[in-house]
C-alpha cells in the first residue's frame, strides 16, 4: 500500500540511499529497479526478471529482503516511490522523460550543477550517448548550457506538460525502469556530495 505522497528532498534521497545499502550493499541499485517495478508499477517477479535481466531466484530474493524491512523502512521506501512521478512522452524522435514532485532547492542545486550531475548520469548508464538534453523547470523550462536553437522544441512542446520543480531528461536511447534508477541513484549522488553542503 502506498503511503502519502511529499516533496523529494536531498534529505529524502539520502535517507532511502541509506536503507537500501545498510541492507543490500552493493546489490542496493538493482534492489531499488525491483522495488521500482514491483512497488511502482505492480508488475510481477516473471516480468521484473525478464526487464532486469536478473534471474526469478535473484529477484524473489531481492523482494524477500524487501519484504522484511523494519515497517518504518519499508513505508520510507514505498513513499519515496509514490511520490516520484515519471511520465514519458516522445517527440521528434527522442523519447522524453518528466521526473516531478521534487523540493525546489534540490531543483536550483540541479540548475546550478548540470555539469555535475551529467557527468553522474553518464557512469550511471555507462554510455554517454544515450543522454541528449537535461532540462530542469521551476518556473519555465530551460536545458542549462544547451544552445538555445536545440531546445526550443523540446521547450515548447514539454514546458506545458513538466509541472513545477522538475527535471526533464531528452533520451537518444532510453531504457524504462533502469534509466529511471539511473537518474535517482545520480541525484542521490549529487545530493550526497554537492547540495547538501549548500545552506
């Protein structure tokens, strides 16, 4: 059951980061996509198997874990997840990904950090070519740094669908769910190491 949703702060990612790796240590980036796909879109061991290229052993043990975190631990956890909203769109032949429910802070730490937080994306997925454009909105829309006749499409057509306080990842190649994670474990990075120093 879903708790409550609330604003994603660094503090927030901090502390999911910390239950996942206090119980999974090295596994806890592939405990956070079997979470995503069995919390978050309610799909089965089988189908997260198959998405993860995991085997159905390695993922019912990951969900089995899961399962016996403290009450507390789990509700941080599936209200982490509920409260992220990720909505896919394509155009021009990109696929787009709006993340959203994020605290403003975090979001003008990630304008004020692009760079850091690319670069973080890129060991992430390990391939920087699958990234074609970050763009983050408080107000308006804008893909710091990118060249202003790059983005007026994707500032067009996306500005009216990215609520305020989001981050918009333009995809050359994008890969559901692991993407996704790609983009949290990266946040949680930059929170960790950039933004939470920032007063």
């Amino acid at each position: 059951m879903f708790r409550e949703e609330r604003e994603l702060d660094c503090e927030y990612f901090s502390r999911v980061a910390g239950v996942l790796e206090e119980h999974f240590q090295r596994r806890a980036v592939e405990a956070l996509s079997v979470a995503f796909l069995f919390f978050k879109e309610r799909v089965g061991r089988t189908h997260i198997s198959r998405r993860l290229g995991l085997t159905e052993r390695q993922v019912r043990g990951i969900l089995e874990k899961l399962r016996k975190l403290g009450g507390g631990e789990l509700d941080l956890l599936e209200g982490f997840l509920s409260s992220l909203r990720v909505e896919r769109a394509s155009l021009n032949g990109f696929e787009s990904t709006i993340y959203s429910a994020f605290s403003p802070r975090l979001i003008d730490c990630l304008a004020n950090r692009i760079i850091y937080f690319r670069d973080a994306l890129v060991v992430a997925l390990e391939d920087f070519r699958k990234i074609y454009l970050i763009g983050v909105k408080s107000n308006r829309l804008d893909f710091p740094m990118a060249p202003k006749d790059l983005t007026k499409v994707f500032i067009e057509n996306l500005d009216p669908k990215a609520g305020a306080n989001s981050i918009v990842v333009v995809w050359s190649r994008y890969e559901p769910v692991v993407d996704d994670v790609a983009v949290v474990t990266s946040l949680t990075r930059m929170c960790r190491e950039v933004c939470i120093h920032i007063k």
